[in-house]
C-alpha cells in the first residue's frame, strides 16, 4: 500500500526494540528507538567489488531507493542501479494466535537481489548493528562474540555489566540484555556485530537476516522479575532464533493471513481507513510486553509511551480495546488482570480503580507519590492524579466487553466483588461531577464534563448487564437510565443546538462525545438516536483540515476519539471523513515520529505522544460495524 507516514516501521518487537526509520529514504539517517534515540541498523550490498550503502547514515555510495510499500505487518523498500534490484522486507512475526510469538524476539529483515543483465556477479548483501542498540544514550563498554547453534552462525552482543530492569521511564532505552544477528557470515566488527550473505547470480538470490533481543527478564511485577511468555517455550535465545528461521515461510504466510484480514475487515470504510489501520497496526503490538505470572494469568502489559512511561494503565488499555476484542479477546484479559491485583493489595485502599500499576517495566504500584510501591507520600499530590470516575468507568466497560466478545462469565464472578465497588462508587458521583481528570488529562482539569458523566452512565449500566449474567438482583439499569434522563435534563436547561455540551458550566461549548459509542454497541438504548445525529452533524460542522478537534477549547485532537466519536453516525460517512483527515496528518506533518495520537487539526503539527497502543482504538468502526 503507497502510504507516505512520518517515520517508518522495521524492527517492531517490543517497547526496548522498536526501531524505525524517520526518513523518506531509508539510507539518509540511522535507525532509531521509537522515541529518537539512536540505534544504528545499517544495510550495504557489494556487486562485483563496489559497496553500496542501502540502509542508515554513512559516506559511502547509496543505492537509489525507488519505492517504499507499507502493509499493515510489512515495510517493504526497492533499490536499484543498472546492475541490479534490491528488494528489502522488514517483518516481525507478531502472531495474536500464537502467544509465543506474539511476545518472542526475533524480527526479519529478508533481501532478494535480481540481475538485470543475466551476467554472473558476485554479491554479497552485508547489515550491521551497532553496539549502541545495546546502551542507553550514550556509549559504554559492550561484550561482543561469535557463536553457533544448529549449524546456525549468529553474533551476539550486550553490555559488560547487567543490570536487568534496573531503570524506568518514559524515553529510555534498556541498556541490558543481549542482541543477536544471523542468517549469512556471523562476526563482530570493531563497534558492532553483522553478518554477510554471499552468491554468484545471474538471475535472483534471497537471503535471510534475523535480529533478536533477549532482555533475560522483561517486567518486574510487585517484586519479582518474570521472563517474557517465549521462555516457555524456548530454552534460550538461540532456540527461538532456530525455530524462527525454520518456520520462516509458514510465520510470514500467517503474518500476511493477519494482515489481510484487517485491510479486509476495513475495506467497507474505505482506503483512508484502510491507511490509518495499516499505520497503526506494529505500532500498536511493539507497545506491549506478553508475560505470565506464577499462578499462571496471561498479563498484557502496555507501555504509556512519550506520556509519563506508565505500564498497565487503564485509560491507556480503554481505547486499545477495540482491535484486541475483535481479534484477540483474551489479550484484554490480560490487560485487565493486573489492575485487579493491584486493587486487591493492601497498597490500595481506595473505593475507586487506580490509574496504573507502576512505570514500565517495573509494575510494582502507581509511580504518583508512591514510595517504592506501599505507601502514600503525598496524598493531596496522590490525589491530583487519580482519575476515579473515569478509571471506575473504564474496567467496568472494558470488563462487560471482553465477557461480550469471549463469554467468559468466571472472570467477571472472580471479580465481581471488585466491579459492584466501582459501580457503586459511580453511582455515587452521579452526572454533576466535580473537577476532575479524565483520560484527556493533557488538556487539564474540569468541572461537569458531560463526555466523563456519559462514561459513569456506561459504566452503571455494564455492571447492571453483568449482574443479570450471574443471576444477581439489579437496578442499576434504573439508575442508569435515570442518570441519563437527568444528564440531558441538565444539557438541555443550559442551552446548546442539539448536541451535547462540553460541561454543564457551558450551554454552548461541545466535545467528542466517544464515551456513547458503548451505548450504541451494547444496545442500552439510554440516548435518543437523535443526540447521535446532532453529535455527527457537530462533529462535521466544525472538522478542520486533519481532524475534528477534541473539544471547543482548543485545536488539537486525538485520533482514537475522532473514530469512536465517528461511529454514532449511521451513515459511516464521518468515519470516512476523520479517517481522510488522519492520512493527511500523516503525509503533512512535519515532525518525523510514530504515529501520533495527539496532533494539531490545523497545521498537522504534533501536539504530544507517539508509539502509543491507543491507536488500537482506532479499530472501533470495525467493532461497531461487527
């Protein structure tokens, strides 16, 4: 697919080891960590002598780049001169069907060399990874060697001294582990490791490099250090590396099954969504890390990446939801699980759902005032940044939707205890709320927002759905329906043209109203289908250039809710609109990152954040459609 994006997908494993390409041409700068920090993956090709560079910064000779395709699991880049072409596929077997996939650590980088002129030449196609992949931001001392494994040559490297997950954040890179090369020559060289694949052609040769990162432990969760989920299955890094290339053509024919499936299931909304999808989608896998815990529960943790490097956390899983409840339902399970462990420690005493579990890859307790994970520090700072009627919301509806789309009624008896405190504390707070956060934290506190009340109203009801699945007496439903009734009751006294406002401070403010989509999906019935056309009807009023804004105060939006909000409309035509909208940011922005969420609807500037698994939200209209 011909989709111009900002920075470019190759190496998508895991939040340590996503390396991109932010520039047009693949040889015009060094690969990088998703959040900008060097780690130079280079690529050359020798035909008879003459050393061409094809992938990241140097002074040598390049081989022109003639094209670029991005499908939603593949980015593939054409090279040519008079004497050849070079194709060159960035792949990483990220499986949702096959968790020893989805969390292992290997990714390919395949080449094939055709002839033009039906000579004989000698080729050798030679890529390189410097030590820096094995380092933070700066330089330090890397061991380096050679080794084999079933007639399999690799090269391996990682820093002198380990120190597995001692450090954690937002823009940090692992300077721990060990990374792997192989599939041709293995050796090291001076600062990096590489491997060379030689042959004499006259027609076409392929060739095969992998790379891999054994992090040897890949979360800390409430003090023990867990391996990731592959180490069930693989002994070591060697293993899983001689599994994958075994299985190479089988692990790429399903990759590509995977990847057809989601261009097909977007096709009725149109390309521009089909692109958004596509840009999306390693995105959104490479942001999380699949490990088990002792008692055996798959856990799912995200990384809240270029946002505050929180793992696990709830508003972050809330609009992921989507693409995993489609395709892989299990895996908002295992989102959900640690949330409900940390709620049920003596760590947290609260009425309401925590925000997060800690920061990535150290899950042992919310980073906000925590001292080492057991205590308050500051309780009103603590408080500052607790979202509680949007977090109580949140794992009430993400709960009831992953019984929706597995039917697994013993997860929500396991924790219903838990479920009937959030609803309760939602009924509580009622439809005026007080000033608060909700997941737009980035845009600030506020008073009686109308979009937070909605998802309250939501949460009520998913818990009056699970009540009647387990045979229990309910009213919630009443109160739901209540709520709402009095909730419009409010917008309609402080004015406005239909829609909903902002906040019942503003009768002619407006917003994003996503959180309603669950009313439509579930079928509550608790808004007129009119509120949904006036909604839509706002939302196109007020759309600028690459987006509808998130709200009347400012120009930015966020491309999960633009979908979300997009679904209300029947028609589809607006779904079709904000995906349009989206591809435009894409090919226009001018900063050179992942795919944002968080951008400017006018000038296609990024706001903040980037390689984030919300953009699984994106999935929604999908969802909807299903």
């Amino acid at each position: 697919m011909n989709i111009k994006l900002p920075t470019y997908p190759l190496i998508t494993v895991d939040p340590f080891f996503s390396i991109w390409s932010k520039s047009q041409k693949l040889y015009e700068s060094d690969t990088i960590l998703w959040c900008n920090i060097k780690k130079p993956v280079r690529g050359y090709i020798t035909i008879d002598g003459e050393t061409l560079r094809f992938m990241g910064a140097g002074n040598e000779g390049v081989m022109e780049q003639r094209s670029i395709d991005v499908e939603p699991y593949v980015t593939t880049y054409v090279f040519a001169n008079e004497k050849a072409e070079l194709t060159v596929k960035f792949w990483t077997p990220l499986l949702m069907d096959d968790y020893y996939m989805l969390g292992n650590i290997c990714s390919f980088i395949d080449t094939d060399v055709e002839i033009k002129d039906g000579k004989e030449h000698d080729v050798s196609i030679r890529i390189t990874a410097d030590e820096m992949l094995c380092c933070g931001k700066t330089r330090t001392d890397v061991t380096k060697e050679t080794n084999s494994y079933k007639g399999i040559s690799f090269a391996k490297m990682g820093k002198t001294k380990q120190r597995p997950l001692h450090a954690s954040g937002d823009c940090v890179a692992a300077d721990w582990g060990y990374y792997y090369i192989c599939g041709g020559r293995a050796e090291t060289c001076g600062d990096c490791i590489a491997v060379t694949h030689s042959a004499t052609v006259s027609d076409k040769v392929s060739f095969t490099t992998l790379m891999a990162f054994d992090d040897v432990y890949s979360i800390t969760y409430f003090g023990e250090r867990i391996k990731g989920i592959w180490t069930e299955k693989f002994a070591s890094a060697a293993e899983s590396i001689a599994y994958c290339l075994e299985n190479r053509e089988d692990l790429f024919a399903k990759l590509q099954a995977q990847g057809e499936k989601i261009l097909a299931d977007a096709e009725p909304f149109g390309e521009a969504y089909q692109k958004a999808l596509t840009a999306a989608a390693r995105q959104v896998l490479a942001a999380h890390k699949l490990i088990r815990d002792k008692e055996g529960n798959l856990l799912y943790f995200s990384k809240e990446c270029h946002s505050n490097g929180c793992i696990n956390t709830v508003d972050v899983s809330y609009p992921a939801v989507p693409m995993y409840l489609i395709y892989k339902p299990e895996l908002v399970k295992a989102m959900l699980t640690g949330i409900f462990r940390f709620a049920h420690s003596k760590m947290w005493k609260y009425d309401f759902a925590p925000h997060d579990i800690g920061r990535y890859p150290l899950a042992n307790g919310q980073v906000y005032a925590l001292a080492g994970g057991y205590r308050i520090k500051k309780p009103r700072y603590f408080m500052k940044f607790q979202m509680p009627v949007e977090e109580c919301g949140n794992m009430l509806i993400m709960s009831y939707a992953y019984y929706k789309a597995s039917g697994d009624k013993q997860f929500l008896e396991e924790y219903f205890a838990t479920l009937n405190k959030w609803a309760d504390y939602l009924v509580m707070k009622g439809v005026v709320l007080d000033t608060q956060l909700c997941t737009d934290d980035f845009a600030g506190h506020s008073k009686k927002n109308v979009n937070l009340a909605i998802k309250g109203i939501m949460g009520i009801a998913c818990f009056h759905r699970i009540c009647e699945l387990l045979g229990k007496d309910s009213a919630y439903m009443d109160t739901a329906r209540a709520y709402a009734d009095e909730l419009i009751g409010h917008c309609r006294r402080v004015g406005g043209n239909g829609h909903l406002p902002f906040s019942l401070n503003n009768g002619k403010s407006w917003s994003l109203k996503y959180n309603m989509v669950w009313d439509k999906l579930f079928g509550f019935g608790l808004f007129d289908e009119s509120i949904y056309k006036a909604e839509s009807e706002q939302y196109k009023a007020v759309m600028n250039k690459y987006g509808v804004p998130l709200d009347y105060r400012k120009e930015f939006t966020k491309t999960d809710w633009m979908i979300w909000a997009s679904c209300l409309d029947e028609t589809g035509e607006n779904t079709r609109l904000v995906s349009e909208a989206m591809v435009r940011f894409l090919e226009d922005t001018p900063d050179l990152v992942c795919f944002s969420d968080w951008y400017e609807t006018k000038t296609a500037k990024q706001s903040g954040f980037d390689h984030r698994s919300v953009q699984a939200g994106l999935w929604m209209a999908i969802l909807a459609a299903k």
